[in-house]
C-alpha cells in the first residue's frame, strides 16, 4: 500500500467544498505562494507519513461524510499515493476536490497528475495571490483562481468552470 506525506486531517469541514468534507492536508508545496494560510504544510519533509489503507479507513469510518477535499501543501506533488485513494474513494461513492497551486493547463502537462485529475469532482486552480485576495469567494482565496468542474474540463480539453461557483 502506497505512502502519502500528510500534514493534518479534518475530519468534518463545511468551508472547504460543497457538503460536509472530509479535508487532508498534503504536506509539502513548491509554489510557496506568499500570504498563503497554510505555510506549516510547504516543507517536504514536515508532516507525518500515512499509508492509504489508513487514511481510506479513518475517512470511511464516518458514515455521514461523502465527500473529500484534497488541500496542502500541493496535493499534486504527490499524485500517484494521491490517486490511489481518490480510486478507493470514488469506487465507494465519494465527491472529491482538490486544491491546486498549479492551473489545469499546468496540470495536464505535468507528469502523473492526469490518473488522480481522472478521479475529481472539482478542482480549485492556480496559486494564491494576496494582492488578488476576495474573502468573498466561495471555496477560494483570490479572483484568479477558478472553481472547475474536472469531468467536463477532461473531456473538452480546456478548462470548464463549475457555473455554481463563478
């Protein structure tokens, strides 16, 4: 069973993606982006390592929860454990989002990310910018980053913004 770097877990989130959520906190983020509300999470070598089988057990063992965001640090500097429990979330039923310092252009053409891009509901791109921060944004923290609805924006090749979240 693969390995993921995690920084931390909430259990139950109602502010980091539609529905009650269960968030992980992936440890470790190349972006670095200034003002960013999670620093703690940017060192590769912070946090703690959790097997996916562990994680997969403490998120279903809360039978209310059925959705899962995947926060940092850079969930997609650790793509393959990554989409491992995406695959054994999603054959369970689960919405998933993940956050991401790279914009989905980027993402496309980054080197293991399209099995764990395969597997999301949504995905909240492109790297914090404070001079651009809008507390008034749901589910992100500055107007350049989109909401965007994964499925359709794989199918088109481009990406798609949930409309609910504009």
């Amino acid at each position: 069973m693969s390995v993921l770097r995690v920084a931390g877990t909430i259990p139950e989130s109602i502010v980091d993606g539609p529905g009650i959520r269960y968030v992980l906190f992936t440890q470790g983020c190349p972006h670095r982006c200034p003002g960013c509300h999670n620093p703690q999470t940017h060192d590769f070598s912070g946090g703690r390592e959790m097997t996916v089988e562990a994680l997969l057990a403490d998120i279903t063992a809360r039978p209310y929860v059925k959705a899962v965001t995947f926060s940092g640090g850079e969930p997609f500097a650790q793509p393959e454990p990554l989409a491992e429990l995406a695959a054994g979330l999603k054959a369970r039923g689960f919405h998933l989002m993940s956050y991401s310092g790279y914009t989905f252009e980027e993402l496309l053409a980054l080197p293991g990310a399209r099995p764990l891009l395969e597997q999301l509901d949504l995905l909240v791109d492109g790297p914090f910018v404070d001079a651009q921060k809008d507390i008034g944004l749901r589910f992100r923290g500055s107007a350049n980053q989109r909401v965007l609805d994964v499925p359709a924006s794989l199918a088109a090749g481009a990406p798609l913004w949930c409309g609910q979240y504009r």
